[in-house]
C-alpha cells in the first residue's frame, strides 16, 4: 500500500518571503509524483510532477519540488510568494504497480500582505 | 486538447431526494474516470472509479453509486440522500491508472 504524509495543515507566510511545503510519502515500489494547487471552489490544477530523470522539477509559476528517495520525500518549494499563490496545496503519489493516486491531506498556503 | 466538464456547480438538496451528478470528457478515448468527495478541511476520498464502459469500483461503502453509460460520460447518484452527503465532488480523469488525472470544476452538494 502507499500512502502521502502533508505534515502541515496551514502555513501562514507573508508575501515575498520563501516556502517550503512538506509532503512524505510511502510505497514499496518505484512512484511517480505530483503537486496539484485548487483554490476556493475550484477543481484541482495539476501544478508540477515526477515521473522520472531529473529529481528537481519546475512548475512555470516558480515553484519547484525535488524528488528525494533516501528520505522518501517530495517538498514544494518557491523562493518568492505573491498574494496569489494563496491555495490549498495537494501532493500525490502513485506507482508502477498501478495503484490508485493518493493524495495527501492538503496544505494551506496562507500569504499576508 | 482535453477538456472535463461537471455539472451543476452548486446544488442545495433536502435530505431523502434523489442525486445524479453528470461528467463528461471531450478530447479523448476510453479515459479513466473517477470521483472523489471532499470534505470540508479535509483531502480528498475516492469514491469510485472506471477504466471503461459499465465497469465501476467502489471504493468505500456508502449512499452513493456511479454508473458509464458512455465512455466519456461519468454518472454519480444517489436514491435517497442523507445529510452526511453534503460536500465538494470532484470528476477527474485520467490517461491510465500510473499517471496524473486531471479534474473538474467540482460540485458543492449541500443536503439540508
């Protein structure tokens, strides 16, 4: 089984300070890994993946993520955040055996002014 | 390209009334579809999903059921509503079961 850890519910940042939201997860075979961002009574927007090569990758609005296997994580990231990016944030896994996508418990991004 | 729709955006039900909330994809074949249900403050739960016409998995025991009349078209439904039903669902769909699904707009149900 495989499962997704979001250690934080909320973070609260003001604007154009750096973030940093956690995601853990766990699988027994090779994964494949997502961020998705919804904001209020939206659908989910898939925001950046891994599926393979490259462990760090890019989203075109800045954020970026970093696939780490020793320690099983997949951590978002922006170096700048704008009033806007103000979402629920969702990590995701799945894997090559074909199990179902598991999402995380969700993370509120909170930026102040 | 690919575009899912979902319908009705909103929707105020009383409790004992009948639910069909519709999905459809346009811009591809034999997709794989799913709904989840989002509670408030919390993540998401998969309700069911399909990998093609008629074929439907539940993935928890509820008051809810799911049908695929068409292959592009995703069916959730209920007979008889209860208060516990109230929340955010979401249709997604999906190339193949390895890799990233792509959702809806979403339906906020509320059962009074």
């Amino acid at each position: 089984a495989q499962s997704v850890t979001q250690l934080d519910s909320q973070v609260p940042v003001f604007e154009e300070a750096p973030v940093e939201l956690r995601c853990n997860y766990s699988s027994s075979v090779s994964v494949y890994l997502f961020w998705y961002v919804q904001y209020p009574n939206q659908g989910l927007q898939l925001l950046l993946k891994y599926l393979s090569g490259s462990t760090l990758v890019k989203s075109i609005n800045g954020f970026e993520a970093e696939f780490n296997k020793s320690q099983t994580s997949f951590h978002l990231r922006k170096p700048s955040v704008h009033i806007s990016d103000t979402a629920e944030y969702f990590c995701a896994v799945n894997n090559n055996a074909g199990n179902m996508l598991t999402f995380g418990g969700g993370t509120r991004l909170m930026v102040k002014p | 390209s690919q575009t899912i729709h979902q319908w009705p955006a909103t929707l105020v039900q009383p409790v004992g009334s009948p639910l069909s909330l519709e999905c459809t994809v346009e811009g591809t074949s034999n997709p794989n579809l799913y709904w989840y249900r989002q509670a408030a403050g919390r993540g998401l739960q998969l309700l069911f999903y399909s990998v093609g016409i008629g074929q439907i998995s539940s993935e928890v025991p509820q008051n809810l059921s799911a049908s695929r009349p068409q292959d592009r078209q995703f069916i959730l439904s209920s007979k008889k509503l209860l208060l516990s039903d109230s929340g955010f669902y979401l249709c997604a769909w999906s190339v193949n079961r390895f890799t990233e699904a792509f959702f809806g707009q979403g339906t906020r149900l509320t059962v009074v």
